[in-house]
C-alpha cells in the first residue's frame, strides 16, 4: 500500500506536540512490518503557527532517519481551509478553520519544507480559486475535502488545479439531500478526479463501497487508511492533534462525544482481510486502488 493520508501509527501521533526520534522511527518501522511502501504524513487542522512548528519537526527528524526518509513520502495538509460548518468539518477544530489565503497557504506549503504533496481544502472556501491554483502551480495535488461545495463549484475548482477528494463519503453530515449532496457531486466527476475511500467498513459501509467503486470504476478510485495514532494497537486511550481519543473493542475512533469519527484505526493487513470478506476485489484491482492509483496520482509513476 501507498496511503495519502496517515495521522500516526502504532502509538505515534505525528501531530502532537514534541515528536520524537524514537517514536517516528518506530512508527515508520511498524508501517513497513505491515506491508507499507510509502505514505504522507498527515497534519489536520489546528492554530497556523502549531501546525507550521509540527512539521517543520517531522521534516527535521525525517531527514536525520533513513528508514523515515523511505517511508515517508510527503506531506498531506489537512486544513484549515476547510468548510466550518458543523458536519462538514468533523474532527477538525472549529476555531482553526479559516478560508484560503495565499498568504497562509504559503506559510504551510514553506513549512513543509518541500515535501508538501496532497492539500485538502473547501472550494467554497477559497476565493477565486486562487489557492488551489497556486499549489497546483507548486506541484501540490490540491484535494477537496470538508467540504459542501456546489457542482458547479467543484467543476470551477478543477478547471483552476484541483484533482482529488479526501475520503469520499466522510468529511460531511449524517443527514444530507437525497440526490444533490457533495458525495454525487463528487461521483458525477469522477472522470476529473482522484477519489479517496476509508475502507474499513466504518466511515463507509461495505455495500456503499461497493457501489461507490462501481460508480466511479477503479481507474480513478484510491484506497487509504486515515490512520492514527491507535492503528495496529488495539482498545485503548490515544491522541490525535488536541483530541483525546478512547478506543473500545470495536477499533473505532470517536470524538469523545461520540458524535463522530476522529480517524481510523484501519491497517493494510486489516484493508486486505476486509477486502476478502467484504469488497471481493480481485488482487490486481486491490493494488491498483491501494498502490498504483496513489503513485499514479502524485505522479511518482
């Protein structure tokens, strides 16, 4: 697997405050026990100069370590330029969330000392498009995500750079309109963009999946985990960014509340044993969504 959007693994959370060495190393080391060829370590949204320090730590630390350098590819920017409605900005700290700004697109883009690969942001949210097409500009595959963007909107936003969607299907309400909602909108331009699915048949039920891929055909399908920290380590409590996050028997991360999902916990070899029990892909689909798609999709291959 190649997975675009990885918060932390196996007990390390990249977006906590004083990462160390030792836990990305470890982290980094327990992805590749799994199968792991690569991913880009994941910062959601959070106070600008929190997120800025974050990174700037993980690029500092990744440099000095060989097998982090292997590992991890890039930088996905999750926010925070996202849609601050609730249900749209899920786990994402409300009052972080703030439109596009070049200004503050090229504070984290900078930060990221040029291993910035995937940004998620709202179209609605980014006047003019001018973020989107600035980092396309930069060579950033820019991604819709949290998002409630118009379909015109959504096309506008690809006609100025954008090419993908953050975990379709998630990022959004319980309750939507039954035909005009973001995940059609999504699906209607398939032909225009990378469409990220969570797999684990929690953020989105097996059958929906299946429908979903039928929809979009695998072509244009990728599969990634949106894991944290919790990932490969069972019940217990966990971090992600401010969150305080408790894990039950189930493996699912919920906001303390309860009221939504903070992450996943999903791993490759679950994804496989998922896909055997419930997805029916053939193996040569399943790496196609899973490895060749998001290589394809940053242009690694």
């Amino acid at each position: 697997m190649f997975d675009l959007q990885v918060n932390g693994y196996a007990g390390t959370d990249f977006n906590r405050e004083g990462l160390t060495a030792d836990a990305l190393n470890h982290a980094c080391g327990r992805l590749r026990e799994d199968g792991v060829e690569g991913i880009l370590a994941t910062f959601i949204t959070d106070d600008l100069d929190k997120m800025e320090r974050r990174m700037k730590s993980l690029v500092e630390l990744r440099e000095r370590d060989p097998l982090a350098r292997q590992m991890i590819a890039g930088i996905h920017i999750e926010g925070p330029f996202i849609n601050p409605e609730k249900g749209f900005v899920g786990a994402h700290p409300p009052h972080a969330v703030k439109p596009a700004t070049l200004e503050n697109a090229k504070r984290l883009f900078d930060a990221a000392g040029g291993l910035a690969k995937v940004v998620t942001l709202a179209p609605e949210c980014d006047a003019g498009f001018a973020t989107t097409k600035w980092l396309s500009e930069k060579g950033v595959c820019v991604s819709a995500g949290h998002c409630n963007p118009s379909r015109e909107v959504l096309a506008a936003a690809c006609d100025h750079g954008l090419k993908m969607f953050t975990h379709v299907g998630n990022g959004c309400p319980m309750q939507l309109h039954r035909h005009d909602n973001i995940i059609n909108r999504a699906l209607s331009l398939r032909d225009r963009l990378w469409l990220c699915f969570i797999p684990d048949g929690v953020h989105i039920e097996f059958f929906a999946l299946q429908n979903y891929l039928r929809s979009a055909g695998l072509e244009r399908c990728i599969f990634v985990t949106d894991a944290i920290s919790a990932a490969r380590r069972g019940p217990g409590k966990f971090t992600l960014a401010g969150w305080d996050i408790v894990i039950g028997d189930d493996l699912v991360a919920r906001s303390p509340d309860g009221s939504h999902f903070v992450g996943s916990t999903v791993t490759w070899p679950r994804i496989q044993e998922n896909n055997r029990k419930n997805i029916n892909l053939c193996t040569a689909d399943l790496l196609k969504v899973s490895l060749e798609n998001p290589m394809r999709a940053l242009d690694i291959i």
